[in-house]
C-alpha cells in the first residue's frame, strides 16, 4: 500500500492551567510558539514537528504517553532543565535495550517528557 502524503505532525496534550503549561514548554524548554488559537498553544519542536497544550481542567495525563524530543545535548537539557527546577524523573543515563542516552522529567501537569539521543547507527541512515 503506498503511502499518503503528510506535511506534519502535532502532538496535543491536555493541560490544568494553559498559562502554567505555557510558561513550562516556552520558558523551561524554549520551544517557539507558533499558534496561539485561545484555549490551544502550538510549539515547534524541529521541523514540521510541533507539540500542542490545550486547556482541558481535569483531564489527567495519559499512561504511557511520552513526549520525547531528540537531541544530541542530553546533559545540557538535564542541566538547564534541572536548574529551571523541572522534576527530574530519571537523570541522564543510557539503555542498552534501546540503544539511546536518555532522561525524564514531568512537566506541570504530569506529562512525561523525556530528552533522548540515539545510538543505534540505523537511526543515522533510517529507510524510507
């Protein structure tokens, strides 16, 4: 079956207190706000790839959900964040089962978020 055309990707996240959370992704992560659409905020994470918070009082985080953004500064996010006073969940450290140096944090609401780069060399030339 061929493929169908895509021209981005947005993850949403459902948030207490948009504000809050706003202040989290632009201030403590430094993502660039791209929309402001009221009740939703839309951040560019690289790309074409953005991650959106919507106001949603009462909605809990998901479980399982991780919104893992790649890079090859782990422990430089895990300073900056650390010193921002994000809960750290899990300090950088590496997976052999996965193959990439990882952390975790939570932002306002619960969200995991992890910083990750990979070491598995198939992610240098990934198929198409």
């Amino acid at each position: 079956m061929a493929a169908l055309p895509v021209d981005a990707q947005i993850t949403f996240l459902p948030v207490a207190d948009l504000l809050r959370s706003a202040a989290f992704y632009q201030e403590a992560l430094g993502l660039t706000l791209v929309v402001d659409q009221g009740t939703c905020r839309i951040y560019r994470v690289a790309g074409e790839a953005y991650l959106g918070i919507c106001a949603r009082p009462g909605a809990a985080p998901s479980a399982g959900v991780i919104a893992t953004l790649v890079s090859p500064a782990v422990d430089a996010w895990h300073r900056r964040l650390a010193a921002a006073g994000v809960e750290v969940v899990a300090a950088p450290s590496f997976s052999e089962t996965y193959r990439i140096y990882q952390a975790f944090y939570r932002d306002p609401d619960g969200h995991l978020i992890e910083i990750q780069e990979f070491a598995d060399p198939r992610w240098a030339d990934p198929p198409a």
